[in-house]
C-alpha cells in the first residue's frame, strides 16, 4: 500500500466580484489576490481508504480547499461558496 503525506490549505475570500476570476486560472487568481486569507493548513495521510477531511474554518465568501502532493507538486481543490 503506497502513503503519501498531503498537505491541505482553506483560503477565504470575503468579497467576491466578477472580476475577480476573470482569467483562465481561478484557482492561483484566488490564492495571490491580497485580500484572500490562508485560514488554515495542515497535513493528512492518504491510504487505500477513503478519508473525509474535516475542515473547520470555513467563512462566509469564496472557500478554496486545497490538497497537495508535495513531492509531486500536484494539487487538486475546490471551490466551496
């Protein structure tokens, strides 16, 4: 069974405006913008089951939930409004 270490980021945006995500890459738009706050991060264990990451820092505004590979530098999320 392969484990590998993943590292998870919450950002929040309070204030969402169309332009805001006009561009190609909403996901690294949303990251660099300087109102956007890294509300937490941490580390989880990936294995050959499931596993539910419970977040407990989502506020009211544009949520990014991102996974990390830090090794691969492959990274997967999703937007949670």
């Amino acid at each position: 069974m392969l484990v590998k270490k993943l590292k998870y980021r919450v950002y929040n945006k309070q204030n969402n405006w169309w332009y805001d995500y006009y561009e190609d890459d909403e996901k690294n738009h949303l990251k660099k913008n300087m109102e956007t706050t890294l509300l937490e991060e941490g580390e989880i264990t990936s294995a050959s089951d499931a596993e539910i990451l419970k977040v407990s820092s989502l506020a009211d505004g544009v949520n990014f939930i991102e996974i990390e590979d830090e090794e691969t530098g492959h990274s997967s999320g999703v937007f949670r409004i």
